[in-house]
C-alpha cells in the first residue's frame, strides 16, 4: 500500500499520530519510545509505513515510524508464526531496537517475555525463528557512524543528520552511496 507518508502533525498522543497528507487524515500507531521525537503539532514529519486491513472491522491500521530500522525490524518480527502486529509494535515499542536484538542475539527470553503481550512461549519462538537467521543488526553500522560524522564536518547538525539517514534505505549502501542518498534527502528540506 504505502511505504512512507510525509504531513503535518495534526495530533500525538504516546503511541499514535493524526498526520495530514495533502488533505487527507492518517492515523498511524508508533512506537511508544518514539513519541518524544516527533515533531510538534504542526510541523512536517515523515514516517516509514507498514499497513493492515483488518477484515472484521473493514478497515486499514498503519503503523509508523521514524527509523527504517525499525521498520525492518517490525518487518521481521510480524513473519514469526503467530506474532502479528500488534505484539511487534508491543515489542518495539518497550525494547526499541538495540534491546530487542540483543535479546535475540542472547537467547534472552526472559527480557522478551516481560514485554506485554509476549509470554514465555511466544518469546522463545522468537529467539528460536530469528535466532535461525542470525539477525545481527546490532548498533548502528560503521556507514551510518561514517556519513553522519561527514555530514557534521560540513556543517549540519546531529540531529539533521540523523533525520535524514533515518529517511533513506540503508541497506547494502556504501558509505558513499548512503552519502549521496543523505545529501540529496537533506537538499529536499531545504
């Protein structure tokens, strides 16, 4: 359906966002840890994009976020047998992104199994699936940490920088390659 909106932040609450694209009104549920670092009401915002149409209510459930990571990572947790939505955005929303990998890589099912919504059951079928796929995902690549200290030495703030690296896909991108994407993503802004 949709892979990104881009609006105005008409109302956030700790889990959600109203957002107005061109005149029309999307709610999108967020991670929870995310809330703080949304724009305020009014502004412009962006968001990666994952949606669901829910048969019984005849209706569509977004769920956004700030960080493509974490869109991925939500990606690959829904594929888990029996962990739908609600419980990977429950996940994400309580350990973000570094905590929950590292809970994988570990075999922690006890910090997974503390996350509402998740029992010990469905914890351990997680680290047992994702184990299998050796996620690695760790803390941020030397890519990432290389185009972000480029981008400070030319001028831009961290926080610029890292907004727009969280816009782009980076994904199998060399430094150079995420370097131009980061820069053509920060002359839009401009």
């Amino acid at each position: 359906m949709f892979s990104f909106l881009e609006g105005i932040v008409v109302s956030k609450s700790p889990g959600e966002v109203q957002l107005s694209v061109n005149g029309l009104g999307f709610r999108l549920i967020v991670p929870v840890e995310d809330s703080s670092q949304i724009p305020d009401v009014g502004e412009k915002a962006f968001f990666w994009v994952r949606s669901f149409f829910r048969e019984k209510e005849k209706d569509f459930v977004h769920y956004g976020f700030l960080d493509k990571r974490e869109l991925d990572l939500f990606n690959l947790i829904i594929k888990v047998p029996s962990v739908g939505p609600q419980v990977a955005m429950s996940i994400i929303s309580h350990l973000g992104y570094e905590r929950f990998v590292g809970a994988v890589e570990e075999g922690d099912v006890e910090v997974l199994s503390r996350v509402p919504k998740v029992g010990k059951k469905t914890a351990k079928r997680i680290v047992a699936e994702l184990g299998k796929e050796r996620i690695s995902l760790g803390t941020i690549p030397s890519a990432e940490k290389a185009v972000l200290e480029a981008l400070v030495s030319l001028g831009y703030t961290l926080k610029e920088a890292e907004e727009a690296l969280r816009r782009v896909d980076v994904q199998w991108k060399t430094e150079e390659e995420l370097l131009r994407l980061v820069l053509r993503e920060l002359g839009k802004s401009l």
